[in-house]
C-alpha cells in the first residue's frame, strides 16, 4: 500500500473526517448526478458509477441530520460500507485534504 493511501485510510478512521470528506465529495458532484443519485459523466470528481447511489445516499443523510454532530450522523454499518469504499478516492481526498486548510471544519 503507497503512503497516500496510508494517509487516507488513517483520516478515515475519525468518523468526523469520514463525514466531511463523504459531504466533499457529494458537492463536488454536478447537480444532475446529486439528483440522480448517479454519474454522469467521468470527470475525476465525486463518486464513480457503482458507488454513486450509496455514497451519495450517506452524504445526504449528513446534511439531513445536521442537528446532530459530526461523526454521530451515520451508523456503524454505515461508516463500515464508506471505510471500505473510500480509499479508492484517495487522490481527491488528499485535494481535499490540502485545500481545506485553515477552514472550520478542518480535516
């Protein structure tokens, strides 16, 4: 495994910073495959085809229970599914990760 990836995997392990990177990912995706729950069209960013539906589904369950704080907004099963999921986007989440600096809710 490349250290990138060891980077990520290692964020990851905070439920928080699973959550925004999930809502990260979610809005870097058009508003059409937000709708849609889908991709449409191969651009780097968001999702990919097979996990456009179920990530997509998670993010908006974060925005959705806003009243609670992050890293309590998806279950257990939940973050299971996204851990397994999320280290093929390693690359946008290192972007993520290097143009989130100095925000509130930092990574």
């Amino acid at each position: 495994m490349d250290a990138e990836r060891q980077v990520v995997e290692s964020i990851l392990e905070d439920q928080s910073n699973l959550e925004l990177v999930l809502l990260e990912m979610y809005h870097r995706q058009t508003p059409d495959e937000q709708y849609a729950h889908r991709t449409g069209i191969w651009n780097g960013v968001g999702f990919n085809k097979v996990d456009a539906d179920l990530l997509t589904s998670f993010a908006e369950q974060i925005e959705r229970k806003n009243y609670l704080p992050l890293g309590a907004r998806l279950s257990v099963k939940q973050v299971a599914l996204a851990r397994k999921k999320l280290p093929k986007y390693h690359r946008q989440i290192v972007d993520i990760i290097m143009n989130k600096g100095g925000e509130s809710n930092e990574i």
